[in-house]
C-alpha cells in the first residue's frame, strides 16, 4: 500500500477580480462581490478551500481558516472609506496552506452630501424682497462631502431632491424660467462621486411679470 504524501502548498488564488466594484473608484455600494480562479495544487490531492478577510487594513493578510470551497464570495456590509481590501489564500486537502493574494483598495461612500451649511442666493431688485424677470438666477455654497466629494449640483423651482430631475451643472449658480406673478423657489442638491445625492437646500424670492403692471399706473412693471 502507497503512502499519500504531499508537502506543497497550493498556489495562491489568482484573477481576483469584483463584480460589484473598481479598484480606487468611488462607490456607494457597501457590500462587495469577488471572484477568482481556482487555486492549484500540483501533484496534490486538491485544494480544500479558502480562508478569506475583508479587512480595512492595507498590511493584513488572509486567515489561516477555512470559509468557503466557493471561487467567489459577498461581502458584508463594510464600513465607508478609501481602504478596503480583500485577501484570500488556499488550502489543500492535507492541511497545507498557499500564500495569500489580495485585491483593494476599495473606496466605498454611502453618505449622500450634506445641507447643514448650505446656503441659495437668488439675485433680487436692489429695491426689494423681489425681481422683475421671466427667470430667476442664484448661486449656491457650502454643500459638503467629506468622502468622494461633490461633483455637481442639481437644481429646480420644484423639490426633487434626492433625484437626478433637475437641471445639472458644475458651476455654483444657474438660471431657470419662472412662474410670473407668485413666489418661487430656487431648490438646490448636490450629487458626490460615489453617486449619492443629498437634500435640498432652497431660497424664495417673489417674481413679476416684466410685462405686467402691479400698481396700474401705466407703466410695466420692467
């Protein structure tokens, strides 16, 4: 009868790769989807599976424990931050383990941007709570986004905020049509890299027709 021995230890998984996420881009999504190819184990029995670690630390390592004989794994929910990492090492049947590979970092933002020290402005007559046009224009600051950061502001005279209906820029200010004769609202949210987008920070302003004439004196109101 042979003896069955095996020495070697597997080799390390290789192509980790995320389905769910690209290394050092930002992403709202807090639990990650990996994958990779088998390990191999030579002239071995086989490989028995794989320790795993999701870990926040750039200088750690995979644990020597088994957590699953799968080729892929998901993720619990991870804290956000620029420096999430997986590891993954081998096992083989015969207790023998392989040197770890990892994958990272992952940069993960699950806030959406923040109105606490928001302000709108809209450009009012120099005469009064009020303009005399068929749109509005304001300017807006102090949005805030500690993680990925802000990539641009939506804007509109209705509430959408959390959503993408509105109008997009870059800039801190823009223009928008009107509703003569009322009150409007300028409503302002910010989007981050990550894709998140906040509340809304808003300001009103009272808006008459150029055309009309408010005090019937003949004259429009321009």
């Amino acid at each position: 009868q042979p003896f069955l021995v095996d020495n070697e230890a597997p080799t390390a998984p290789a192509s980790l790769q995320s389905s769910t996420h690209t290394i050092s881009t930002w992403n709202r999504t807090n639990t990650l989807a990996i994958s990779w190819t088998a390990a191999s184990d030579g002239d071995g029995i086989g490989v028995a599976g794989y320790g795993l670690i999701f870990t926040n630390d750039g200088s750690a390592s995979a644990p020597y424990e088994l957590a699953t004989a799968d080729t892929q794994t998901t993720s619990s929910e991870l804290a956000d931050g620029a420096n999430g990492y997986f590891y993954a090492r081998a096992k083989d049947q015969y207790g023998n383990w392989g040197d770890d590979e990892a994958l990272g970092p992952f940069w993960i933002d699950t806030m959406p941007p923040s109105t606490n020290n928001a302000a709108v402005v809209i450009n009012k007559s120099q005469l009064g709570d009020y303009v005399v046009a068929t749109a509005i224009t304001g300017s807006w600051q102090n949005f805030q986004d500690t993680l990925s950061g802000i990539t641009g502001y939506y804007y509109d005279t209705q509430n959408q905020e959390g959503t993408t209906t509105g109008t997009y820029t870059t800039d801190t200010n823009g223009s928008i049509n009107a509703s003569l004769n009322q009150t409007n609202t300028l409503y302002v949210w910010a989007k981050d890299q990550a894709g998140n987008i906040g509340k809304a920070a808003f300001a009103s302003v009272h808006v008459l027709d150029p055309e009309g004439d408010l005090d019937d004196d003949g004259t429009s109101n321009y």
